[in-house]
C-alpha cells in the first residue's frame, strides 16, 4: 500500500511540474514574440521622421538637379571609394570640383589668348643685328624680349619670360604690402606645381624660394629668375637665331633698308 501511495504522488508530482514547465516556456515565448514587435513597430515620432526624410529626399533643390543632369550618364556607383548612392559623395564632390577647375582653366587659357608684349617702336636694323651679338643685348630693349617671347611662344616656354618680367617689375616695387601680394602671385603663377606655367626650377632654388616667402621681398625670386635667364640663354636663345622669326625680321629691315 506505501509503494502504490508513493507511486501516486510521484506521478502526480511529475505531471505537475511538467505542466508549469510548459506554462513557463509558453509565457516566455508570448513575451519574446511582442519584444520584438516592439522593436520593429515604428513609434509615432519615428513614424514622422521616417516621413519628413522621404519628402526632403524627393524635393530636390534646382542645384542638386542641374548637378545630377551634369553627370551625364555616370551611375550612382561611380565613386570609386564607396559604394553608397549618395550623390553628394565626398570623393565625387572631389572629382568634380576638379573637373570643373580644368574646365575653368582651359577657358581662361583660351580667353587670355596672346598676352600683349610690351610697348615699344619698331625695332631698327642695327638693333636687329645687336640681338645676334648676345643674349643681354637682346634682353635689353623691349623690342628684342618682345620678339624672343614670340619665339618662346611657338615653343610653349613663354611662362620663362613672363616669370622673368615678374621678376624685374617685383624689384621695382618699394610698398610692403604690394611686394607682398605681387610675390604671392609670382609664387602661384610661376613656381606652384599646380600652376599650369610652373617655370623649372631644381630643388635647392625652390627651397629658398620657400624660405624667403616667409617675408618676401623685392629680391625673393633672385636665386629663381637668374637660373631661368640661364636656361633661356643657352638653351632657347641659340634656337631663337636661327628661327623663321629671326630671319624673317632681319631680311625684312634690310630690305627697307636698301630700298631706303
């Protein structure tokens, strides 16, 4: 009789048990299935936000439009840093601003055409015939740069003479605060890698230059434009006698000469 009392509340007991068990797990499961509702059901404010960023998404700006339009048909994924779809990409902000700097550029290159020459009269036969002398003489008298940087011209390396004339007007100057802009210009027309008519320069001219901009001064290029009057003088200056421009000019005030 004990066994069969003890049998029976084993049982009952382990039916008991077995039961709140799955009491429990069913409450649990009840309470994890309405956490994650909540995480996943926006809340009125999110629900607002979430709205107010798709309309600011639709209603594009007429500068953003006419930038996407000037894009041509570049994807979305053009950046090559990212694979976002954002348009205003900091690397594409980038590629353009370069894009349109080039662009620029060559506008005002093609603008700027010839640069005028500095006034001066006709040069006379016996000038002519001084420039063959030496390259000085010819670097003396407007007339004679004027021609040399016609030379320079049809050999891409006027920006030689014009740093040059840069120079000789910067010695000229005796304002502090003119010297001061004029040499920045200098710096950024002339000597700049970014600069288009970058005069060459070695590494130890460029490195005083450098220092002198610190507090520039009428002679802060001197190092700079004597290494370009060298190079013009042996390497564009024997070219330039023996040029069309040259020739041409010479036969062409001899031969007023001997009609005169």
């Amino acid at each position: 009789m004990w066994r069969q009392l003890l049998l029976y509340f084993r049982t009952h007991s382990y039916h008991a048990d077995n039961c709140q068990a799955k009491d429990a797990l069913q409450n649990e499961n009840e309470e994890d299935i309405k956490t994650v509702q909540q995480l996943f059901k926006p809340m009125g404010s999110e629900r607002t936000e979430m709205r107010k960023r798709q309309m600011a998404a639709t209603q594009e700006t007429p500068g953003t439009a006419q930038a996407q339009h000037n894009m041509g048909n570049r994807g979305p994924n053009a950046c090559c840093f990212c694979w976002c779809c954002c348009c205003s990409c900091s690397c594409l902000t980038v590629r353009n601003q370069e894009e349109e700097r080039a662009r620029r550029t060559s506008h005002e290159l093609q603008a700027e055409g010839i640069p005028n020459c500095e006034e001066s009269p006709a040069p006379t036969l016996e000038e002519v015939n001084a420039w063959a002398q030496s390259f000085d003489k010819l670097m003396l008298t407007p007339a004679g740069r004027n021609a040399f940087r016609e030379f320079l011209r049809t050999e891409f390396s006027e920006e030689n003479m014009l740093f040059w004339m840069a120079c000789e007007e910067l010695k000229q100057e005796s304002n502090k605060s003119v010297i001061e802009e004029k040499a920045r210009l200098i710096y950024e027309d002339y000597i700049s890698i970014l600069s288009p008519k970058e005069v060459s320069l070695d590494s130890r001219v460029r490195e005083v230059i450098n220092r002198n901009m610190l507090e520039p001064s009428q002679h802060t290029f001197d190092d700079a434009q004597l290494q370009i009057y060298t190079l013009m003088h042996r390497d564009s200056y024997p070219r330039f006698m023996n040029s069309s421009i040259y020739k041409d000019l010479l036969r062409s005030l001899s031969e007023k000469s001997i009609e005169a």
